[in-house]
C-alpha cells in the first residue's frame, strides 16, 4: 500500500484492473486503518476517474452476498449522499411512492454517513429488520412491491472501511460506489450525483448496461431534484435540464426541503408526507422525484404525467398502505 499511496500522491491515476485489483486487497482486510484513511483521503483531494470508479464497482460486486431478483423487474432509487445539504430522505420517500404506482423496487441503502440519518438509519427506526435471504425479500416484494438491500448485509467486504468512514464523516469515493453496487442488479435505476463530474462518469458507466437509467445531479449541489433550481439529468436519451415547471410544480427554497436534525424529526418528516401531511414544498419534492424514477423506468412519457401518478399513490393513502405492508 506505501508504494501505492505515492504513487497515487503524485497525481497518477490506476486502470481499472488495477482499481479492480486493490479493492480486492481491501476488501480481504489486508490493510490497517491508517493506510485505509489515506487511500481513502487521496481520492478527495483528486476526482475518481471512470477506469477507477469501474474497477472499484467491480471488486465490491464480485465480493457481494449474490442475490437474484430479476423476476421482479425491480428499480433502484439510489443517491451518493454526500452532498452536504441534509435534506429530508427524498429518495426513500421516492421509493414507495414508486412502487404504489406499480414499479416494483428494490432499494439499495446504508447508514448515514455525511448526513444525520441515511435510508438505514430510518427504516431501522421504523423497525424494518435488514435481511439478506432471497425468500424474505421475495415475500416483500409480492406482498407490498418493495423490499430493502441494506448494504451492510449484502458487502460484507465493507466492514473494513466502514468504521473509518464514519470517523472521517465526509464523502469518499465509498459515496461514489453506493447507486453502482445494488446487489441485487437491477435493470431499473434512478442515480443521484453530488457532482456534475460525477454524473457524467455515471452516465458513462450506465451506457456500457442493459439498464433503464437516469442520473440526476442538481445544479444547486444536491444529489437528487430538489426544485430550488434547474437539474441536469443524464439517461440513455440524452442530456437535459429539467426544472420545476416541466412536473407542473412550482420553484421552492432550500430551507423548505431540509431534513430533522435527529433521526426521530427525520421520521416524523417522512411519516408526515407519506400520509400527505407534508408541506407543498415537501410533497412537491417527491413528487419529482417519483417522476423522474416513473419516466425512467419507462411507465410514462413525460414528467408532468408522472407527477400526477406520484401525487395520486400519496393522496389516495395507497404510497402510505405500501410502506405498512413493508413493515409488516
């Protein structure tokens, strides 16, 4: 690792069997914390290049716990975090309102790292119990269309790292893998970026799949749409900027959308919006977002159609009997 670190300090970059290969190393526990927080560190001072962040995806998939979902035509929703924003979990929200308006979803998520409370985080709260057996999540997935691939259960490989991410407590590269390893390979994706770099190198990264896809990175810095600004999406059809009035929704400040500083607001928030009791800006927010993930995974042509879907599976109750159903 001591060669590897100066050579990495020296601005050189790895190819992706390379990449491929450290993460391995990794991956098997072969190197202490300090060697780990610096590999870790470098690759913040310097952008991940496409070879690199390949080569990573590819060691931590061939280290996961298989599991096949194929069956299910499941759809991820899926951000990088680390945007530093601490907005409420959108995605998570996201994610049933989607799989009420029938598309089916499997959820790739962890703990928060860079923020009070990741998609884990909530749904641990909420007494959601993490599993990695294939007969659970199918049941899941028949009974309420959804089911949760926690990270933890599925990349063993990552409890090297995992504490010393926690320690640092700001986006790595580790942030940049998370929508690229669900495990369980959906053809169905719906990424959000931190960065403009990052969605480019995703698109990049998408275009060599079968996958339906769309990568999302706000022009504001948020990993997801968060109607303050105009979006950028990157998907198999091209380029686009979208903005509020292409969902038929209205502009929102930033203030309007920021998450709870404990985990038991976080859940409050989320309970409150999936019932429909949110704020406008708060249900406007998912509503895009669903919309993105709907016209993404093909079951509408245009956004605004898509949002009305969204709106429709909240005010009905149907997005909050999914989330019960999950629960149990």
């Amino acid at each position: 690792m001591k060669e590897l670190l100066n050579r990495l300090s020296q601005y050189n970059t790895l190819s992706k069997e390379e990449a491929k290969a450290i993460f391995l190393r990794i991956g098997q526990g072969e190197f202490n914390n300090s060697e780990l927080a610096a590999f870790m560190t470098l690759f913040m001072i310097r952008p991940v290049t496409v070879e690199e962040l390949s080569g990573f995806r590819d060691g931590l998939m061939e280290l996961r716990v298989p599991i096949d979902l194929s069956a299910y035509d499941g759809m991820d929703l899926c951000g990088t975090g680390g945007d530093g924003k601490n907005t409420f979990n959108i995605s998570t929200l996201s994610a049933f309102v989607v799989a009420a308006c029938g598309q089916n979803v499997v959820k790739h998520g962890n703990y928060g790292v860079s923020s009070k409370c990741g998609s884990s985080n909530l749904l641990e709260h909420f007494g959601y119990e993490f599993t990695n057996e294939q007969s659970v999540l199918e049941k899941q997935l028949e009974g309420s269309g959804i089911c949760f691939l926690h990270a933890p259960k599925f990349h063993p490989a990552m409890r090297f790292v995992g504490p010393i991410r926690k320690e640092l407590g700001v986006k790595t590269f580790f942030n940049m893998l998370g929508p690229l390893v669900n495990p369980a390979r959906p053809k169905k994706q719906l990424a959000g970026v931190f960065s403009h770099e990052l969605a480019r190198i995703y698109s990049y990264l998408f275009q060599e799949t079968d996958t339906k896809y769309s990568v999302v990175y706000d022009l504001e810095g948020y990993d997801e749409c968060s109607l303050t600004g105009e979006t950028k999406v990157f998907s198999s059809e091209g380029e686009q900027f979208v903005k509020a009035e292409d969902f038929g929704l209205t502009k929102i400040k930033s203030e309007e959308i920021h998450g709870g500083e404990t985990i038991e607001e976080a859940a409050k928030i989320f309970t409150d919006i999936l019932k429909g009791e949110g704020t406008q800006a708060q249900h406007s927010v998912v509503y895009a977002n669903s919309a993105l993930a709907l016209k993404a995974a093909g079951k509408y042509e245009s956004l605004s159609e898509a949002k009305e879907a969204a709106k429709e599976a909240v005010e009905s109750g149907k997005a909050y009997q999914v989330f019960k159903k999950l629960l149990g």
